[in-house]
C-alpha cells in the first residue's frame, strides 16, 4: 500500500465542507491526516475477506444468495477511510463470464454492483453489463451501492436511467455519513431515481469526530427517512490501515445506537452492524456476547462461532 492514500475531492463536496471550522466533520473524511500513517498491528489489506470469496476476478460470493461484483476501482473522491483501498489491482469484471457463473448457481438471486463506485461508469459499459445479465430468470434484484449521489450528484447523465429492465427490482444503496452532505442536489438526484422505480437505501460508517454523537445520527437517518431513504446499516468501521484516529470500541458504539431507540421512527433506525474480519459476513453489534476484555463471540450467518478482538 502507497502512502499517503491519495486525496481527491469533487468541486461538490468541497463547497459543503465550512472552511472556518477546523475541525469539520466532511474535511475529515476526505482530507489527508498524518496519524493514517499509524498502522496497528490489528488492521488488515483486505479488513472483511473480499478476496477469501473471490470466485472470479472482480465476482465475491460470499453469500449464498447474492453475489458482489467490483464494477471499477474508480470512486468520484476517496474517502479516508475506504475499505477497499488496499486491494490488489484486477483486471476489468469480464461480464460474459459472470453471467455464466451467476446462470450455473440458481439460489443467487441478487447482484451487487460495487467498487469502487458503479454511477462512474459511463452509459455503454452499463448497456454491456445489462445485456449479460437481463437473460438470467432467477435474477430478480439488482443493488447498487454508490456516493456519487453524495459526492457529486449532478455528475450523473440523465439517460442513465432509460438503460435498466423494468422487470427487475432496482435499489440504490447511498453511502452517507453526516447529515450535512444530503444537499439539495442529492435530494434532487434520488428524486429522478425514485421517479424510475429504483428504491433506496443507506449505510452509514460510525466514525470517531465525524458522527460519533447521538444528535448527528438522529438528524441524519430522520433527514434520510424524509426524504424516502430506508437507512439500512450503520457500519463499525472496518480494521482498515490507518483509520485508528476514526474507531470507537464495540461498547461506545453499542451505546450510542441503543440510545437512538424510541427518539427515530421505528423505520429510520438502521441496524448496527460489524462486517467481521476474515470474510466471515456481517453481523448486528447485538449478537456479540462479551466473553473477556475486549474478546466477544457470536455466530454468523453460516453457525460458525467467531471470536472477535475489539482493539480499543
């Protein structure tokens, strides 16, 4: 891994963040800070096992359902914290081959198209990919996991839209961290999405000096439920290299979440997750069971009992 991680920054986002404050949230996420140069010995290249689940270059299936496919290692900024950072690069997702192996598994009924970020590819590589998979009967639902709607949400092309099937069942996860980056431009994207059918979702990173705070995550799933996104998951953040500066303790965390319950609708609460390390699969904070210090257990979704070390 290349230090220091690259900073890029979209026009966009770069008039959200408040220039006076030096300690603004948004900036923190996207600008470079020197303490990312203090790796702990418990942070990982590949924090939530991609690789382990690689079955063809760019394809993850990790869940028997659903596969994962990495569209472009392109994204419109880079995020400090960025999960994917560190992976070794591929070659681009051959589609015809995807196809063929999504058509020879028939439980997987969903595609996840991730990255990098998907909304960066241009309208032809979307028509090629659509072209592969539209013949697939078992596959009922396409999810696309994107911050291009948060990061630069007028970058997208209008034709876009015209490109997807009408007989499969489109999702737009956003990926959103404070409330301050849902901006009347956002807002007007996810409103031409909703006006093509797509339904919406979110995840959220907790982040340590970000949002870390019980106010700033109430604001953010209710300004995200007004607006007709269900948040979906908020993540503790995952054991990447040089993000100690942004991690809370499985405890803080769980405690800042159950305090959000009965102050949020019933729907605009996310469930609180921890995608474990070694490509394990997620689990809700909840299911962990403290067995000593810092050392929890709980079962996946495949029965294995997992012990997981929370460094702080």
């Amino acid at each position: 891994m290349k230090y220091p991680w690259p900073q890029s920054i979209t026009s966009h986002y770069h008039r959200l963040i408040d220039p006076t404050d030096s300690q603004d949230p948004l900036a923190k996420m996207v600008f470079y800070d020197s303490r990312e140069e203090n790796i702990a010995k418990t942070e990982l290249l590949d924090p939530i096992g991609d690789q382990k689940h690689q079955v063809l270059p760019c394809l993850i299936h990790r869940y028997p359902g659903s596969v994962l496919v990495l569209t472009t290692p392109t994204c419109p900024q880079n995020c400090r914290f960025c999960f994917r950072r560190c992976l070794p690069p591929s070659p681009p997702p051959n589609w015809s081959k995807i196809s063929a192996y999504i058509q020879k598994h028939p439980q997987i009924k969903e595609i996840i198209f991730s990255g990098g970020d998907p909304l960066t590819l241009t309208n032809p590589n979307w028509i090629q990919i659509i072209k592969n998979l539209k013949p697939i009967k078992h596959l009922h639902f396409f999810r696309l996991h994107s911050r291009l709607p948060i990061a630069d949400p007028q970058a997208l092309s209008p034709d876009f839209f015209s490109l997807w099937p009408d007989d499969k069942n489109l999702t737009l996860v956003v990926h959103v961290n404070h409330p301050r980056e849902i901006s009347p431009q956002t807002i007007k994207l996810l409103k031409t999405f909703r006006q093509h059918g797509w339904h919406f979702l979110s995840q959220t990173v907790l982040l340590k000096g970000v949002n870390d705070n019980s106010q700033v995550l109430k604001k953010l799933f209710l300004d995200l439920w007004q607006n007709g996104v269900k948040p979906y998951y908020l993540h503790h953040l995952d054991s990447v290299p040089g993000t100690s500066h942004f991690r809370l303790s499985i405890s803080r965390g769980l405690k800042l979440f159950t305090g959000l319950r009965g102050h949020l609708p019933g729907p605009a609460l996310p469930t609180y997750v921890l995608d474990l390390p070694g490509g394990f699969g997620k689990v809700p904070v909840s299911w962990l069971k403290k067995i000593g210090p810092k050392k929890y257990q709980v079962k996946n979704f495949q029965e294995k009992t997992i012990i997981y070390t929370d460094p702080f």
